[in-house]
C-alpha cells in the first residue's frame, strides 16, 4: 500500500505534467501553422521578385534602344559604350527572369519567346550600327522591321508580368487567410488547451484535497490514538503523587513531578476535547441554570495563575442555559493566552449582560496581532512561533468550537497595542 506521501507527489507529479504535455501539443500545431505561414510569405517574396526583375528587363530593352538612337542622331561614340554596358546587364537580366521562373514551365516559355525577340531586336541594332558608321542614314531603331520587334517584347513581357501580379494577388489572399486561420487555431487551440488544464487541475485539486483530508484524519486519529493512550498512566501517576503527599512524604521534587504531571494531564485532555470538537460528530452540551460571572471567577482560577486578573463583572447575575464546564475551558483558554501574551501587565476580563444575550471578554496588554487575526482560531495554529511560546494551539481553536456550540460567537480585535478576546452568547431564559 502507497503511503500518503507517495499518494501526493504521485498527484502533484501528475497535475505539473500533464499541463506541460498539452503546452508541448500546442507548440507542436502552432509551429505547423507557422511553417506553412512563412512557406507562403516566402512564395509571395518569390513573386514580388519576379515582378521587379520583368519590370527591369523591360527598362533595359528601352535603354538600349535610347542608346542606340543616340548614336544614329549624333554618331558619337559614347552612346556605344552605354549601350555595351546596358547589353551586357540585359544579358544577366534575361538569365536570371527565365531561372525565377524556372518551376511555372508557362511563364519560362513566355520569357523565353520575349528573349528571342529580344535577340533579333540586338542584331537589328547592331545592323543599324553598322551602316551609320559607313557613312549611311539609316532610320531609328522603332521604325521599319524593328517596330514587331519592340512590340512583341513589350507584349510578351506585359502578359508575363500580368500573369505574375495575378499570382501576386492570390498568393498575398492566401497568406492572409492562412495568417487569420493560424491564429483563429491558435485561439481554438489555446481555449481548448485551456478548457482541458482547468479541468484537470479541477480533478487534481480535488484529488490533492482528498489525500490532504485523509492526512488530516490519520493525524487526528494517531493524536487522539496517543492521547488515550497516556490518559491512563498520567492519572495513574498523580494518584501515586498524591498518595506520596498524603503518607506525609514532602520533597521539592515530588511537588515539581505533580505539577509536570497535571499539566501533562492538562494537555492530553485538551488534545482529546479538540479532536471531539473538531470530529464533525454532534457534541453534547450539559445545558443548566450558569451565571456567567462564576464561570470568569472560575476560569481565572483556573487559568490566571502567577497573573495579576482584573475583573469587570455586572451586579446583578448574567445567567443563561449554557454547559458550565465547557465555557470554564473556553474562557480559560482565553484567560491563559492573555496572561501569556500580556507582558505581564494585568489582563482584564469583563462579564456584562446585553440585550438579547451575554458577554464576556478577555483583554490583555500585549503587542497585539498583525492581520489575518482569524487564522489564530485553526486548530494547531499559533500567533507566534513554537520556540517562542510553548502549547498546542488548540486552546483558542476549542473556545470557538465551543461558542458557536451554544450559537453564539467569539472574536478577536488586536489592532494597535493589546488584544480582546469577546464571547458572546445567546442568553435564552434561564
């Protein structure tokens, strides 16, 4: 059998992966998405490209033809210097279309029947060339045999480039609706992701917060276990101290051994009261004609040893049907948390009677509390730290149990200097 611990880092261990193996799922579907996103964008940089380098070509074409007219007007020489450098740029030009488009076998033909012309076309011009330098006058290049020339070039390269801004067009569509599908997914995705985390946190909380109850049950069962357990050789050990004192026998150590005992005995008792009280089990209450004012007297008996207690108690009596043993623990409890914390000033405690029920207070002189004042109420809870102040920290748990047993309520206040403690009772009719 899985011990407890085991139980929880098995949980634990299950609520940290399975978040993480849905967040690697849908990194996996979104990096797809983004590949075949960035796919596209690369084929509409291809296009935009092909569209530049078409759009060049065709300015060169003219350039050298504007170079060539030049020279046939004026006969200078350096329009043929231009015109070489042109030719040879149109020449890497015409080879770099024809291979951007070398995966569309249509616009590969299209180029290369554009080049052809283009070919023809130089050799006309050179042809013109030639007979200006012997001394003829020949017309420019736009005229004659020259003009299908340019005009197939023009036409040939402006159905290229047409057929390339149309594939522009819906290549840049489709990376649109393939960004607004990316993230739509990614939004699906991540709600679904979502959706799925929160219900298996959900599980795993529920989970957690079983095998943390059944904990809770196994200490308290094992504290109840144990306390049980020494009840029996506690209270046999005062009877043995307490027949030692009645043979006459008187030593300091048998007195201290007493005192350790009874206070042992204090604990045990304390222990077994708060496991009862907090067992969800109904508790029974010894309901009688209390006035509240002796159960003060006997609480600060009880509880206010070696602490200087001031009373503020009504005249008349503050009676109630209330269990007397049970609120003599719970104001003891009270009175002893004041006394240890009270920095030992005098810790007042006040009985009056109200309209409709009855009060009575503990109040000490100590440095107060810092927030989250109800939290001192769980059970095993202390203000301050164990290796400051001995104790259980269940005195303070046991006297609210106990208030809200008989209906009523016990409340902190402890802003600023000193603490109060303040029960209050329905008092019913006595």
């Amino acid at each position: 059998m899985r011990s407890p611990d085991q139980i929880l880092r098995q949980l634990l261990g299950r609520a940290v992966a399975l978040p993480l193996i849905m967040v690697a799922i849908l990194g996996g579907l979104l990096a797809v998405e983004v590949r075949a996103l960035l796919g596209l964008t690369d084929w509409v940089d291809h296009t935009d490209r092909v569209i530049a380098e078409a759009q060049e070509t065709l300015k060169l074409v003219a350039d050298e033809q504007s170079m060539v007219r030049g020279f046939l007007l004026t006969g200078h020489e350096e329009f043929l210097d231009r015109q070489k450098t042109v030719r040879e740029a149109l020449s890497q030009q015409w080879r770099e279309l024809i291979e951007s488009v070398a995966d569309n076998p249509e616009q590969t033909a299209r180029a290369r029947r554009a080049q052809e012309l283009s070919d023809d076309l130089e050799r006309r011009l050179d042809k013109a060339v030639a007979e200006r330098r012997a001394g003829g006058r020949p017309g420019p290049p736009e005229e004659g045999d020259g003009r299908p020339l340019i005009d197939g070039i023009r036409t040939g390269l402006g159905t290229f480039l047409a057929i390339e801004r149309d594939l522009l067009a819906d290549r840049t569509q489709r990376v649109s609706e393939s960004a607004k599908a990316a993230v739509l997914g990614a939004l699906f995705a991540a709600l679904l992701c979502g959706a799925a985390l929160g219900l298996v946190a959900r599980q795993q909380i529920r989970k957690v917060g079983g095998a943390y109850r059944e904990l809770l049950e196994l200490r308290d069962e094992l504290l109840n276990m144990t306390a049980h357990e020494l009840r029996t050789p506690v209270t046999s050990l005062l009877l043995q101290l307490e027949l030692l004192e009645r043979h006459g026998i008187e030593h300091g150590s048998v007195e201290v051994a007493r005192r350790q005992a009874r206070r042992l005995g204090e604990l045990i008792e304390a222990l077994i009261d708060a496991n009862a009280l907090s067992s969800g089990a109904e508790v029974p209450l010894e309901r009688g004609d209390v006035d509240l004012r002796q159960v003060a007297r006997a609480a600060v008996s009880k509880a206010a040893a070696g602490c200087e207690v001031q009373l503020d108690l009504d005249e008349a009596p503050v009676r109630g049907r209330w269990d007397e043993k049970r609120l003599v623990t719970a104001v003891s409890a009270l009175v002893a948390n004041a006394c240890k914390f009270g920095r030992g000033k005098p810790v007042r405690v006040a009985v009056h009677r109200l309209p409709g029920e009855a009060e009575v207070s503990v109040t000490d002189q100590g440095p107060g509390l810092d927030g989250a004042s109800d939290r001192i109420f769980g059970k095993f809870t202390r203000g301050v730290s164990q290796k400051s102040w001995g104790g259980l920290g269940l005195g303070l748990f046991a006297a609210r149990r106990i208030a809200e047993l008989h209906g009523g309520s016990l409340g902190v206040d402890g802003a600023g200097q000193g603490t109060r403690f303040t029960v209050r009772l329905p008092s019913g009719d006595a």
